[in-house]
C-alpha cells in the first residue's frame, strides 16, 4: 500500500502564483508586523536595478537563482572556463557530487527562429567551478532535496512501477475479486478508492490549467498545505488524508483477516487504487475524468451500501453481520 503512496505524491504539487512584471519606476514596500499585528511600512525601495529585474523575472520563469543546491545525478558533468566553449574543459563533477549555482547568463539569441540559451555558472568548491548550458545542467542534476531525489526517480522510472502495479490490479480483480469485496465490512478501502479519484482529478487539473505549480513544487518542495495556494492546500490535505485513511485500511484489514489473507487483500487494493489513479487521471486531461469521477464514487457508494455495510452484530462474539444467520466468527446462530 505505502508503494502506492509514491505517484500519489507527485500530486502534491506547489508553486508561488506569476506576481506582475517589474520595471524600474516599481515601487516594493517593506512593512514590519508589530506585536499588536499592525502592518507598519519601514521603507520603500524605488528604481530596482536592472540586475535585480532580472534576478526576479529568471526566479519566476525557471524556479532557481543563484544559490541554489543541485545533486549531481549522472555519471559526470563537464564544466567548461568561458562561456559558450564547448572544447576545453576545466573540471568534471560526478555523480552525488553538490553543487552551488553561482551565477546565470543569458546568452540572447542571433534570430527569432533559435531560442536564448541560458548558461549556469556552478560550483561544488573553490577549485572546481564552470559553466554548463541549462538544459544539460536540468538532465544531469536534481535539485538538493530528499522529495524532489524522490519524484525525479519516479519519473525517470514510472513505466516500470505503473506496469507491476497495472498488473498487480488486474490479477487482484481477476483472481480475488469476489473474495476482496466480501471480506471486509468496512467504509475505509472504498474511502481510500474516493480519496485516490479526487487526487488523480485535482493532479491532472493542474497539470491542464497551471503546470508551473508542478515546476515549483519539484525545485521548491513542501508538505505543509499552510505554505500553498489554496488548490495546492486543497491537493496537500487530501494527500495527508490519504496516509491517515490507509493506515486506518490497514488496521481494518487486520481486524477481519489473517496476515496472508490481509497481504493479498493490501495488494489488491493497491493494483486496484493504481488503475482508478491512471485511469481518470489520464481521462482527466481530456476532460473526460470530470464526469467520469462523480459516476466513480457513486459507484462505490451504492457498492458499499448493497453489498458490503453491516447493519446487524452477532449477539455472542459481536461481529458485524448483513443478515442474520451463523456468525463466520464464532458460528454462532442469530435469528
């Protein structure tokens, strides 16, 4: 189950919103929160330099500035002296090797038919430093943060994990199916189900409408929905729910089942909640998911309403019952 959590949490996405662009005459004020919460401006800053223009319109189109950590991620990267020299080489930094950005220089383009080339001076000591195209910089390296290691391995890999967990659902639908949807008497696996089609929707919403919230969040990861704007508040407290529902699946599970029943009703569960992810995510972005995820979870909640929710308890050992009849806990009779 917790392998599933690993796409989900690409869908924790963050961004800061585009604020307007800047120009010299732009006024930025500076205020000081006092103990009574009152805004007291302090100064005012006039005239940005033209540098500093720059530094915040780069920050807001590439999510990265000067000072930033990358972590080397390929075998080597090639460090060139001067800019735009592609021959001699000044130094090689290699895999997990940290390096600083240390300065960014756009080199304009010649036409309008080839794009600027921005060049990224970097650093990983005093002696080992220089310049790299950003593109080759962006293939070869990832920012220096445990989440964005975690969803740069995710990407450079999801053929493999989204094919063994395809398969695992389809082997769980063919094979337990029946079994899966009668074991369990409670609302938490199908709440699970609701939780992972909301996500998917709201993933893929982003993804269609604001993808710079995704390029944030990969150079700027968070967890805390309090540091978001409110969509992306809304996307991190359904991933929170989710890690709180499935440990509440799993306890569950182990209420009702062995431990090899329970395994193969965990794995189930998880091929299941990949394929419901996949499929309206997918759908999603054609718009489809908007319909498709109402009829889904109206799906679930009759399915749970007619076939699996207990209205009656066994009167000797108190294990939930559909109907009346002998307890498949203790055996005993209830009429």
């Amino acid at each position: 189950m917790w392998l599933l959590l690993l796409p989900l949490l690409a869908a924790c996405t963050h961004g800061t919103a585009e604020s307007n662009s800047l120009c010299d005459s732009d006024t930025v004020a500076v205020t000081v929160i006092t103990a009574d919460e009152v805004a007291v401006p302090t100064d005012t800053v006039t005239a940005l330099s033209v540098q500093q223009i720059d530094s915040l319109r780069f920050r807001l189109t590439h999510h990265y500035n000067e000072n930033f950590n990358f972590r080397v991620k390929s075998d080597s990267l090639c460090l060139v002296p001067r800019l735009g020299d592609t021959v001699t080489d000044t130094c090689w930094v290699f895999d997990d090797d940290l390096i600083v950005v240390a300065q960014i220089h756009t080199q304009l383009a010649q036409d309008s038919l080839t794009r600027d080339t921005v060049w990224v001076k970097v650093a990983r000591d005093q002696q080992t430093m220089g310049w790299v195209e950003e593109q080759q910089l962006l293939q070869s390296s990832v920012p220096d943060d445990p989440i964005s290691q975690i969803l740069d391995a995710l990407t450079y890999s999801r053929g493999v994990w989204m094919t063994l967990l395809i398969l695992l659902g389809i082997v769980g639908l063919s094979v337990g199916g029946k079994r899966m949807k009668n074991s369990i008497p409670s609302p938490y696996p199908f709440l699970l189900l609701m939780l992972v089609g909301l996500i998917a929707t709201l993933y893929a919403s982003v993804q269609n409408f604001a993808p710079e919230y995704w390029l944030e969040y990969y150079f700027h990861p968070t967890m805390n929905p309090l540091l978001l704007p409110p969509v992306m508040a809304v996307l991190v407290t359904l991933i929170w729910t989710l890690l709180i529902v499935t440990g509440a699946v799993v306890i569950e599970v182990y209420r009702y089942l062995n431990f090899l029943r329970g395994m193969v009703y965990l794995f189930q569960l998880a091929g299941l909640s990949m394929v419901v992810y996949l499929v309206i995510s997918w759908t999603t972005l054609i718009y489809v998911g908007y319909l498709l995820l109402p009829l889904f979870i109206l799906t679930l909640i009759h399915i749970y309403r007619h076939w699996i929710r207990c209205t009656l308890q066994c009167g000797n050992c108190g294990h939930p019952l559909r109907q009346k009849g002998i307890c498949p806990a203790c055996g005993a009779v209830n009429e």
